[in-house]
C-alpha cells in the first residue's frame, strides 16, 4: 500500500493543504517548505490518486459557500449558479448563499471566516477590497479551502481565478462610446459606486480611472465636471442624480460606473433630458433594456452576470473533482447595446 498524502504532510512536518500546493505547483509556499517537501515526495514515490478522490468528493457530496454582494447582480449570478448546479446534478452540490451590504467589509469577512470554520469545500466569493477581505481569502486558500473570485477581484491572494468583465478594457470602450456620443466636447460626469477605492470592489476602481484615463488621453475637449459616489444604494442614486441635473444644465453625458441605472433613468425622465443627455453604463437587465427603449440610456455594456454566477461553479467542480487548473482571469467579452440591438 503507498503512502498517503497525511503521511507525507506529517513526515514532512506541513499541513496537507501545503503538500497540495507543492504536488500542484501553487503559490502560496516558501522555496524552503516547498524543497522540503518535494524531497519527501521523491523519496517515498508518492503519486496523488485523483479518481479515488473524485469519487469520495461525489460520494460526500460538494459543499460551496457563495458570498455575494447586495447589489444589481447579486440575483442573476445566483442564477447562474443555480444553472450549473443543475446542470451538474450527478455531483450532489451544496451551496450556501450569504451576501452582505456593498462596503460592508466586517460583515463579509465574518461570512469568509464562517465558510472557513464549517469547512466547505470552495467559496465563491465578490470581494471588497479592503486588507480584512484580502487576509482572509488567504487564510481560506492555506486551509485548502480554492476561492473563486466573481464579478469582482482582489489583488495579492492566493485565490484560484477571478471571473468577470476585463474592467480595463470595458472602461475603454465606456470612454470611447460616450466620446464619441456627445461629439467629443462639452461637460459630462461620473456617477460612481464610492469615492475610495478601499471601501469599494476592484473592479469598479478600474472602470472608473480607466474610462478618466482614456477622455483626457482622447477627448481633449470634454470636462468631466463632476464625479459623484453613490454607494450602490438606489435612494442615494435617484436623489443625487437629480441634483447633478439640477447643477448641471449644460451636462451633456453621464457614465454610470456601477449598478442603480434604474434611478439614474428615472430622475432623467423626471428633469425631462430623456434623448438630449447622454447616459453610458453597464449590464442587460431588464430595466436597463427597458430605458435602453425609452432613449433615457444611450448604451450599455453587458458582461453576463448569470454567465459570472454559472463559470465559478463550473471550475471549483473541475478542480476539486480532476485537479484541472484555470486560466488566472476567466473574462467575458463584453458586448456593447444601443436601442437598434433590441
């Protein structure tokens, strides 16, 4: 009988989810703990069994922990997770949703140190970034715990992949349409999700200074007058963007950097600057679509949050069940739609 991956932990004094690293050439490991135990690997001619695993994981049944966030995706990621979920019946999969308030750092980080605690096997996981987040996906990752992170990333981790929008070149395109749209001249704002990107999501740090990067670089003659943080909260979203209308009567642009595209319409149509003003943001969702019809947005640019719900599911599965790796950013390529795509 050949020895077990305990064994070689405990011979060669790590945690079993180190001599995992080692075996799968992770990060995450000292050079010296990493040549200690690929000796012990060597030595003992140890060679990992990963259909016995396999089969004891589908046996077991597969426990994920989804964390979201409690904003305009949140529903149809957890859709796409249910469509995998089903598609992927014969693995007996497990999910726990849990979502907290967006720049709520505390509570999401008691929601990773709980699917730590109750030892699932993946978490799923739209981090803030903030130092706390970023500790615990570490710890997460050192206990064998793989994090897929969704719809937003975080830097300096050990997490397995990010899924999502590649928010560098989506905030291009952003720049680009609205440029384009209000002839490259005039005053335009940014109605953003937070003005500091430590209470904020990665993600939507890239898409607003992207899309400021690329106007000053390409349209010389556009002011950005001014840049308003919302917080994702719809009231705040309403209200503020009326009084941006009511500053600005000569605004002639609006770049929505996050969710709460429903309000910034509705305080649009209630100043009357449906069709004149010019309204950029993100996501297909149905209300989105419906302003996209009534000329209160110009453009928006979709990348499938049912599609980022759907993929994080589909890779824990892949590796937990067959070791296969990812590619470190799983993109979807974002699709640009203007009322004639209807």
């Amino acid at each position: 009988m050949g020895v077990t991956l305990k064994e070689i932990a405990a011979l060669a004094g790590v945690h079993r989810s180190t001599v995992d690293k080692v075996l799968h050439k992770r990060p995450g490991v000292s050079e010296e703990v990493r040549r200690r135990v690929q000796a012990v690997i060597d030595e003992t001619g140890y060679r990992p069994n990963p259909v016995g695993r396999a089969l004891q994981k589908q046996s077991a049944g597969i426990r994920l922990a989804a964390i979201l966030l409690e904003v305009d995706a949140r529903p149809y990621m957890e859709s796409g997770i249910r469509r995998a979920i089903d598609a992927l019946h014969m693995y007996n999969i497990e999910v726990e949703y849990t979502s907290c308030a967006y720049g709520d750092a505390e509570a999401q980080l008691a929601l990773i140190e709980h699917a730590i605690e109750t030892q699932v096997d993946g978490i799923i996981l739209s981090p803030l970034a903030a130092e706390s987040i970023r500790s615990a996906v570490n710890r997460a990752v050192e206990a064998g715990i793989p994090v897929v992170c969704t719809n937003t990333d975080i830097e300096g981790t050990g997490r397995l992949c990010y899924v999502g929008e590649n928010a560098a070149q989506a905030s291009r395109i952003a720049g680009r349409m609205l440029g384009e749209l209000v002839g490259g001249t005039g005053k335009i704002a940014v109605i953003t999700s937070t003005s500091a990107r430590r209470a904020g999501t990665y993600f939507l740090y890239v898409r607003e200074n992207g899309f400021l990067s690329y106007i000053e670089e390409n349209f010389p003659e556009i002011e950005v007058a001014e840049r308003v943080p919302s917080m994702e909260n719809p009231a705040m979203m309403y209200q503020i963007t009326l009084e941006l209308l009511a500053r600005q009567p000569d605004l002639r642009g609006i770049y929505v950097v996050g969710g709460g595209v429903r309000e910034v319409g509705r305080a649009v149509r209630e100043a009357g600057r449906g069709g004149k003003l010019k309204v950029v943001c993100f996501e297909d969702y149905p209300e989105i679509l419906q302003l996209l019809r009534e000329n209160l947005v110009t453009c928006t640019i979709n990348s499938d949050t049912v599609r980022q719900g759907e993929l994080p599911v589909r890779i824990l599965i892949d590796y937990l069940m067959q070791d296969a790796l990812p590619e470190e950013n799983v993109y979807i390529p974002s699709q640009i739609l203007v009322r004639e795509c209807l």
